[in-house]
C-alpha cells in the first residue's frame, strides 16, 4: 500500500504492471513520527525499545513498529515488556510478529494458533489482516532483492508478511481513535475484532492454505477499511484495563489481583 501512511495519494502505483491503479491515501490527516532504530546490519531489542521509548516522548497515540527483534521466552522479553508499559498509557501498538516460512503449520512460538503457549487464557488468532503480495515503496539505495550485487532500482516492490499488515492494521486503529479520543487500545481491538469479515467484502471464503478457514485460523474474522463506520461506532465492545493482563498472566498462587 505504497504512501499510504504518508497521506499521499500515488498515480500509477505498480510492480511489473501487477496491481496498478491508484493508491488513495487513508489517513491524510495523520502526522507522522518516525525513528530509526535499525541499521543495514541489523539491530536488537535494546534499539527496538530505546526507539519505542523516544516515539512515546514525542507525544504518539498510535505505535507502529513492523519488524520484530531476536526471539527470546515471552518473559523475559524487553519489547513485549516495553509494548506493555505503552500500553499502559493509553497508546495502541501494532506490531510485526516473527514467522519462520510461508507454511500455514510455522507460527511465531509467542502467537500460536489456539490457546498461547505461555498463557492459554490468551487466545489467537484475533483477527486478519491484508499482508500478503502487498505494493510497497522501496528505497533507491537497494535492488528489489535485497541483496548488494543487484543493481536494478524500483519505485515499488511486491512484499508479504506481518509487517505488511501492521500498517492496514495502524490506520484504521488511527482513524479509530480519532473518532473517539477516550477509548483505551482494547476497546478498538474490541471493535476491530466484532466488525470484522467472516468472508471477504465480494463474498469469496477466506482459504487457509487450500481448506476453507477456520477460527483458529482466522480470528474474528478480516478486518477492512470497509467496516470503518461500523468499526467506529460499534454495537457491542469490551474493555480490559493493564492491571487485569498482569494478574491473568503472573497471579498464579495468591489471589491479591481478584
């Protein structure tokens, strides 16, 4: 979704004349905050949560970070730990999770399909969202591949993953909480998850793999830009404060949470 973020509309947006046509901005009155936590060799959580820590001194309601650090045990995490002292702030964080290959069966130990590991209480997936064969912008500095030796050099390129879908998922959570300044990030993940698509908007299935999708698979469903009004003023929404996250996932022997 190439300028999308940016609030830029791009004529003409295509990669080897897939998907052309014009990309419209969604957000065009977002202001945008940017900080580099990465460099071309890589980086670590200590960059991931020290960028976190500056976006949220800039003033931010809305956290997108797609990319994700190395892979350690849930709780002993620094992004996920830095993720939740953000939220508990009031600031909604999209991010990228880690997915070892394109196989339906690899999933991100910390988001497995079903009940997580660490915690069953929690139970994913949530929802869906566009991140696969994505048109997006891509630097001059690189060739489409990625790699040094490649010397061809594109507007745009054809990406997939969760970092594709991060920023579907930011804008609509912005234009969300636009439209209502006092909801916490559950309460839009709330309405996000029961407006969402059990099948796509010109009614074909939602496939996992080559069998049609099912819960485990799909959440609640697809979110789209197309449930936005019903997004932003849905019927039914549930809300769960930080400190009830806290006790479903430390209290385990005393009961001082209940």
């Amino acid at each position: 979704m190439p300028s999308a973020i940016t609030g830029m509309t791009t004529i003409k947006a295509n990669m080897l004349r897939n998907g052309g046509g014009v990309a419209h901005r969604m957000a065009p009155g977002a202001h945008i905050a940017i900080c580099k936590d990465c460099l071309f060799n890589g980086y670590y959580n200590s960059d991931i949560v020290e960028a976190m820590d500056a976006t949220v001194g800039d003033g931010v309601e809305v956290l997108l970070v797609s990319l994700d650090g190395l892979p350690v045990l849930f709780y002993d995490d620094a992004v996920v730990s830095s993720s939740f002292r953000v939220v508990e702030k009031d600031i909604s964080v999209i991010f990228a999770v880690r997915n070892n290959g394109p196989l339906e069966t690899l999933w991100p130990l910390r988001l497995p399909r079903g009940p997580n590991l660490t915690n069953p209480s929690i139970l994913k997936q949530a929802v869906i969202a566009p991140g696969v064969n994505i048109i997006a912008t891509w630097p001059h500095i690189l060739g489409p591949s990625g790699l040094l030796v490649d010397s061809r050099r594109v507007n745009f390129t054809v990406m997939s993953g969760t970092s594709m879908a991060c920023p579907d998922v930011s804008i609509i959570t912005s234009l969300i909480h636009s439209a209502n300044l006092n909801w916490s990030p559950t309460v839009i993940t709330s309405a996000i998850m029961t407006t969402a698509d059990v099948a796509y908007h010109y009614r074909k299935p939602i496939m996992g793999g080559n069998v049609l999708a099912n819960y485990f698979a799909m959440g609640s469903g697809h979110m789209s830009h197309i449930n936005l009004d019903k997004a932003v003023k849905p019927r039914l929404i549930y809300d769960i404060r930080p400190t009830s996250s806290i006790c479903a996932v430390w209290d385990r022997e005393d009961r001082k949470c209940s």
